[in-house]
C-alpha cells in the first residue's frame, strides 16, 4: 500500500480554513466521541494531561475510523526520544509546545527527520508504516507528517519570525495561556492586552505564508480568528465541554425544582 495523503498538511499549504478540538481526557472512547462530530483536526494531548503512551495509542485508534479528522499529538516536551516513539504510533502531525528560538525550532525539526536530515530512529514495523506494509514509508513520511510548533512566552513573541522561518515548520501555533501568564495575566486567556501581543507576532508570520493557528474556547473568537487569516483554530476541549454541559445540566434540574 502507498503512504496516505495528509489532508490537513495540504489544507494548510493551501491556507484553508481548519476547526479543531483539543482531546485532553486521555481516553479512546472519549476521543470516538469526539471525532464522530467532523472537526477537521484533533489534538491528543500528551503536556497537560494524564495520558501516556498507550493511552495515545488508543486515542489514535479510535479517531483512525473517522476520517473527516486528522489526528495531531502534542508531545510534552521538544524531546527526540519521546517524537520517535509517537511518531511509530502513526499520528499525522506532532505539536511541539514552548519552543522559544530557531535553534529550538530546528531541534523539533530533526526529531521529525530520518538521518541525514535528522536523528529520527528507524523502526522497521511499527503502526506509523502499517507495520510495514506502506511500501513507500521512508520517501514520503517527511512530506506528509505535519510539524506544528508552539509559541507560549513573550521572549518567543519577538522571535516568531524567525521561528516560523525554519525550513520543516508546517505552522506555528499561539498558546495565549502561556503567554497571559507570561504578562502577568494569569488565566486570562482572552485578554485583549494578550492578543495585542500576539497579533503582531501572527500578522509577521501570515505575511511570510505560514499558516497560524491557536486555541481559544470562545466560539465567535474562534470564527473572527479564522476570518482574519488564522489558517487551524481549535475552539474547545473535551474537558471543557464536559464540565459547562454537566454544570448546565445540573443548574437546569435544580433551578426546575427550586432545589438551591
């Protein structure tokens, strides 16, 4: 079999507009859910939650059916070792978080890469090549594995150019908690004084061609960031979802009942 083509990678070459969601529960049957809804890409997250690497394993498994949906994972760390493991697993794209500098950004690149244009180590049969099967694996893995990386301070603000420069770099995505936290602003997310910040920054790279992206759990945020050049935008997280349903669910009952 041939190696598939990642439909968000050309989305993004393409500059369209892609809505994702953060997949943070560390549980497959979750991550199912999830997918059935179509959202365009989906973040396993491996930094802030309690999954490991089993729990991606699964996670990916049951988002693969559902093929409306390209499957990213953000690695705790910019750490080779932890990229090749995921990268055997087959994710379509690895999220790199706090990458500061161009150094940096190369590093992640190399982690993604075979040698000579690495230091990715070779598994001769692992889920990423179908164990494998995919007879053109080793040509074309490099050309269809997104490399997302992650600007999260405001020192890496000022570099962002220079970042999104970086010869291998699909995107460079906005992580305004970090960032608010980095103003002093901790939990403030959607701060207008943040995204004073962060605009310039994303109009540098827009203007250079390299598609941004970010997370944001306003849903008209969402839309006006994709409407005003930001190319992959995820609008909430599954934790998220849960908690404002179940606490709308409960108000709802005991409002009805007059129960406080």
């Amino acid at each position: 079999m041939k190696m598939q083509t990642n439909k968000f990678l050309a989305a993004l070459k393409a500059h369209e507009n892609q809505i994702g969601c953060w997949i943070s529960l560390a549980s497959p049957y979750a991550a199912e859910v999830v997918a059935g809804a179509g959202f365009d890409w989906l973040v396993v997250d491996l930094e802030h939650t309690p999954g490991d690497m089993q729990s991606v394993l699964g996670q990916l498994q049951a988002i693969a059916p559902y093929t409306a949906s390209t499957a990213i994972v953000r690695t705790p760390w910019n750490d080779p070792v932890m990229v090749k493991r995921l990268l055997d697993m087959g994710p379509q794209g690895i999220l790199f978080p706090m990458i500061e500098n161009a150094e940096e950004a190369r590093a992640a690149i190399r982690a993604t890469r075979y040698p000579p244009h690495g230091v990715r180590g070779v598994a001769g049969a692992a889920r990423g090549n179908r164990f494998g099967r995919v007879t053109d694996y080793y040509q074309n893995v490099e050309k269809q594995t997104c490399v997302l990386l992650q600007i999260e301070t405001c020192a890496a603000l000022d570099k962002a150019a220079e970042i999104g420069g970086v010869e291998g770099v699909d995107g460079v995505f906005f992580g305004p908690a970090d960032i608010s936290a980095d103003m002093g602003l901790l939990g403030q997310p959607l701060h207008r004084d943040v995204w004073d910040r962060i605009m310039p920054a994303a109009r540098k790279l827009m203007d250079m061609g390299v598609p941004v992206g970010t997370l944001v759990t306003d849903p008209g945020m969402a839309a006006d960031l994709l409407n005003d050049g930001f190319t992959f935008v995820a609008c909430g997280t599954d934790v998220g979802m849960l908690v404002k349903a179940t606490d709308s669910l409960l108000a709802q009952v005991r409002q009805a009942t007059n129960k406080e």
